[in-house]
C-alpha cells in the first residue's frame, strides 16, 4: 500500500514538470489599455433673427346679432301660446295671444256709433239740400242755413273721431297677437297660460339664426391695428373659426379698459350664446436673438438660464462650454434667446442632464427649427 501511494506522488510530480515546461514556451501575455468612448450629443446650429412673432389671446362672449326679450304692448290676460323654449320660429309667426273680448266688444260699439252717425249725417245733409232750395224762395233765413251747415260739419268730425277710434282699437286688437319679429330660436318663456301680463313684460326671449357674434375686449393699441373687415382667428370650445371684424367700438370700457370687437362668425359655426370665445393675434416685436429648442436650456444663476456650446477639440472631438442666456419669449416648445452666443455656433440640443462643462463629446448634427 505504501507502495501504490509513493507511485501516485511520482506520477503527480511529473505532470507538474509537464505543465511548467509548456507554459514556459509559450510568449507572454500582454494585456491592452483600453480605448476611450466619449458621448455622441445632438446638436445644432445658431441661426440670429432680426425678430420674432408672439400670440396674444383675448377673451370675449358668444352673442346673437339680436337676442330679444319680447312682449305685448297692452297689458291682458295670455289667452294662447303657440311656442315653447327651444323651438324654432320663422319671422311673422305668431307666438301668443292676448284675450280680445273686450277690444272686440268695443269695436262692436264703435261701428254702431258709426253708423248711427252715417245715418246722422245723411240726415243733416238732405234737411241742407232742401232748405237751400227753400231760400231761393225766401223760406229760410240765412240763420238757419248756418245753423244746418254747422250740424254737418259736426257730424263729420265725429265721423273722423269715430273711425280713428276704430282705427286704435283695430291696432290694438292686432297688437294683441304677439309675432316673431325675425327667423330664431325661443331660448326662454317667462309666462304661463291665463297669466296677466303688464305691459313691455317679455314673454319670450328669442335668439336669431344665422348672426353669430362674438364679443371681444382688446387693448386700446391693439384696437388701433386693427380693421372693419379684417379676417381674424377665433376659437371656441378649441373648435378654431375663422371671424371677420363688424364693428370696433369708439369707448373704452371703464372697467377692464379694453376696447370692444364685434367679430362675425361663419354661419356654420357651431356655438352657443354666452360661451366664451378666444381671439388670437399675433404681432412682430423687433428684436435680436435665437430661436432654440426648451430642451436645449437648463437652469442657471441669478436669474439666467444656460445653454451648452460645442468648441471643437483633438480628433473631432468637441468640448462643452456652458453659457449664460436670457429668455426673451417662449412658446409651447420653443424659447427665443439672446446672450453670451454667436451666430452660427453649434450647441447641444436635447440631453443636458448627461453632460457636464469641460467635457469632450462627439457631435451628431440636426437640422435646425427655426
């Protein structure tokens, strides 16, 4: 047994002697520095504009060229209504009615009253006719003919009385039946069946079809550039219209000190009266600077934002530089800026929380946005 053990210690002996003499003929390993990775950055040009257009949005109502309340111009009792809120009606059509029965009874009364005076009068003008051919034989006195000549012209005034009242009461029997006064919409009732109503109580309120206006203050320097007739962009519920200008008014409000606009929608346009509508102008402010990308700007100090510049280094390298910038206006996704930058220089775009000042980049250019 001891045997069997000293021959495996020699057999391992020898296979270490093996490994050590091929190891040492094989050349020696010699391990590689690694190459440096530096960040590919997207990147953009400078490109100055001499200025920049910004957008201002006013605020204004919804109205109906007429929004009418309307009512009787007699005071009764309703006796009819023919229409209800949010019913369509065309000009002329009746509305509602007033009871009538005494402006007709009156009426009934006053024909009598003209027809006893018609027979009045064709009374007093035979007895004049038969006493003028009585004068020429020397029965009537020139007394009496006066006398006569005045009893007709009494009857024909009371004549003309009597049929101007008819006429009145005609007007009021007319003016009883309430009618609408253009093509609309009934956008409320006031009074109910058998209610006795005053007179000028509205009993409607109807909005006209087809004569959507809306009702915008501007500043009075905004009022001053602008036209009769002039298109302009008007959103309502985000549903965008074009309007043309009606009027401007010649009266600053007191209160918001705007200027109103009377702006007419197209007759398409799909809005309710009272909603708020949007006006949106735009205007040009002279100004140096440069459109960029808000991915682009990063906080900075004392009130100053920063953008990353690229300075070209070793082996197309690039070098980020930090600069201070000042934000002269912005939109939903884009700043126009001036500052410690020049026209033409490259700068970083977007992913500025990977980069640091000092660092040396790779570039990978964009188209610029202006």
């Amino acid at each position: 047994m001891i045997t069997t053990r000293v021959l495996a210690n020699q057999k391992w002996l020898m296979g270490l002697v093996a490994i050590s003499l091929v190891s040492a003929c094989q050349d020696p390993v010699i391990e590689q520095a690694p190459q440096p990775s530096y960040q590919s950055v997207s990147s953009q040009s400078l490109v100055l504009a001499d200025s920049y257009q910004y957008q201002q949005t006013f605020s204004g109502t919804i109205r109906s060229g007429n929004t009418t309340e309307i009512g009787f111009e007699l005071s009764g009792k309703i006796k009819a209504l023919a229409v209800d809120s949010g019913d369509n009606v065309k000009q002329g059509q009746q509305l509602a009615k007033l009871d009538t029965r005494l402006l007709v009874a009156a009426q009934n009364e006053l024909n009598a009253s003209l027809s006893q005076n018609k027979a009045d009068l064709d009374l007093a003008r035979a007895t004049l006719d038969r006493s003028l051919g009585l004068q020429k034989q020397g029965y009537v006195s020139e007394q009496q003919l006066d006398e006569l000549k005045g009893q007709l012209n009494s009857l024909l005034a009371a004549k003309t009385r009597l049929e101007a009242s008819l006429l009145a009461n005609q007007l009021k029997i007319d003016k009883s039946t309430l009618l609408a006064p253009f093509d609309g919409v009934i956008s409320k009732r006031n009074h109910n069946l058998a209610e006795v109503v005053n007179v000028g109580s509205p009993v409607f309120t109807i909005i006209e079809h087809n004569n959507i206006q809306a009702y915008i203050g501007v500043p009075v320097e905004i009022a001053s550039q602008l036209t009769s007739g002039q298109a302009v962009d008007i959103t309502v519920r985000d549903q965008p219209l074009q309007g043309v200008i009606a009027g401007i008014g010649a009266e600053l409000n007191p209160v918001t000190r705007t200027v109103d606009l009377r702006v007419t929608l197209p007759k398409s346009a799909k809005v309710i009266n009272g909603e708020l509508s949007y006006l949106h102008y735009q205007q040009t402010q002279a100004n140096q600077g440069y459109w960029v990308p808000l991915s682009a700007l990063t906080d900075g100090v004392r009130g100053l934002w920063n953008i990353y510049t690229l300075s070209p280094a070793d082996n197309k390298l690039f070098s980020i530089e930090r600069r201070d910038v000042e934000i002269i206006y912005t939109t939903d996704n884009k700043a126009f800026i001036n500052g410690a930058i020049s026209p033409n220089e490259q700068y970083v775009s977007q992913g500025l929380h990977k980069l640091v000042a000092g660092q040396l980049v790779s570039q990978q250019t964009q188209v610029a946005t202006r």
